[in-house]
C-alpha cells in the first residue's frame, strides 16, 4: 500500500490566488490540468489561471468584453488578463491547494486526498468580494461541491440558501453578516458540451440559427454574472 501511495502524482496548484485589492467578484474553479504543475505547457496555453488552450474560459471573456487577448505562452497574454482582472474587480481563487493521481490527466474525479483553501478565511481577507462564481457545480469534486464541503468541516454556521434552482443555479450566505451570492456556471470546458446540448434553451436558440453553438451559449449566460 505504501509503495501505492508514492506512485500517485502530486497535483499541485502552481498559481496562487489572484484577488485584486478591490475585487467584488471570485471565479472559483478545482486545478488546471497536471502540465501546468510540471511546467509541460503546449503550444496556445497561457501560464497563468484558465490557461488551458482547451479551456474556454478566456475565450468568453475576450468576446464579452473585446479583450483582444492573445493565446500564446507569452508575458503579454499574462499581463493582458492581469489587467483586465484588476480593472474589472475580479479574483481567481480556485477552492483546491493540490490533490493526488493515480493517473496524470485533468479529471475532477481523479483527484484524491484534496487539500482545501481557506476560501471562508480568503473572504474574510478580501470584505468587498460578494459574489463567487463556480466554474460549475454541486457534482462530485466540481468547486460547489468543494465550497459546501469547506463550509462543513469549518464549524462556521453557513448556510447556501437557494435563490434560483434554473441554470445557473445561484444561492446566498452570510459571513459575519455580509451577504455572497454563489453562481453555478455552465462549466467553460469541452466536457460541458454535451451537457449543452441537451438543454432545451439550447436546442430552441439552435433551430432558430443553426450558427448557435456551445460557446454562443455560454457567452449569454456568462453576461449576466461579469
């Protein structure tokens, strides 16, 4: 069992919150894919949060508020997302420090023996953030899932009271007598596609324009939270 243990793949987090002095809002995601912890990048990631040249993230973003960004392992996309988080008043703070593997890939499922941040004491430290922004939801290791599970093993008398059970799914808290409202996003990921497609939102915006994707989708809903 032992020799088990040292075979699993250390999963580390390699960024650490970015949380602007003025930010009101935190996306909140698990980690990034294991290559942005051994350093592999490929070719079109970024090295910083939601790098990933896979994820969509940025993508979103970038259409909402025509960033013009760059998709390329350079300090200048670096710092064109730094500036946009800064002048927008918006954090990363994803809820998982590092987790173990079995097998090195980016599955929320694989990850074991996960070491939480302090996101109730992150909050604290930062009293203008009110609203966290899940990349998606309450699913077995998703970020909700992590957040509620952080809340139990705190003590802290929180509750996640439901404001609309329609996706996105949006509940509030009080922490120290601060209203945070919770926003479960359609996840920026491939994986969420199928997911998409099967809404009926989806599929009565797509018979109207057959252009209708994915992206387009989410790019609608995102609007309403950024």
């Amino acid at each position: 069992m032992k020799e088990k243990e040292k075979e699993k793949f250390h999963h580390r987090h390699p960024y650490r919150p970015f949380i602007p002095e003025d930010a009101t809002k935190l996306i909140v995601g698990t980690l990034p894919p294991p290559r942005f912890t051994t350093g592999d990048l490929k070719e079109g990631d970024v090295d910083f949060c939601y790098g990933s040249r896979d994820g969509f993230l940025w993508i979103i973003l970038d259409r909402l508020f025509d960033l013009n960004l760059k998709f390329e392992n350079t300090a200048e996309a670096i710092e064109q997302r730094e500036h946009f988080l800064i002048k927008r008043g918006i954090g990363i703070c994803d809820m998982v420090e590092s987790s173990r593997r079995e097998k090195i890939d980016a599955s929320d499922l694989g990850m074991m023996e996960v070491e939480m941040r302090n996101m109730i004491q992150i909050l604290r430290n930062h009293p203008k953030v009110d609203t966290l922004l899940f990349t998606y939801g309450n699913s077995k290791n998703g970020p909700e899932y992590f957040f509620r599970r952080h809340i139990r093993l705190s003590g802290e008398k929180i509750n996640l009271k439901v404001v609309s059970n329609e996706v996105p799914r949006v509940h509030q808290f009080v922490l120290d007598g601060r209203l945070i409202n919770t926003v479960s996003l359609t996840a920026p990921s491939g994986s969420a596609n199928r997911a998409i497609g099967a809404l009926d939102e989806y599929k009565s915006r797509k018979l109207k324009n057959p252009e209708f994707n994915t992206i387009d989708f989410r790019v609608l809903q995102y609007k309403g939270y950024f």
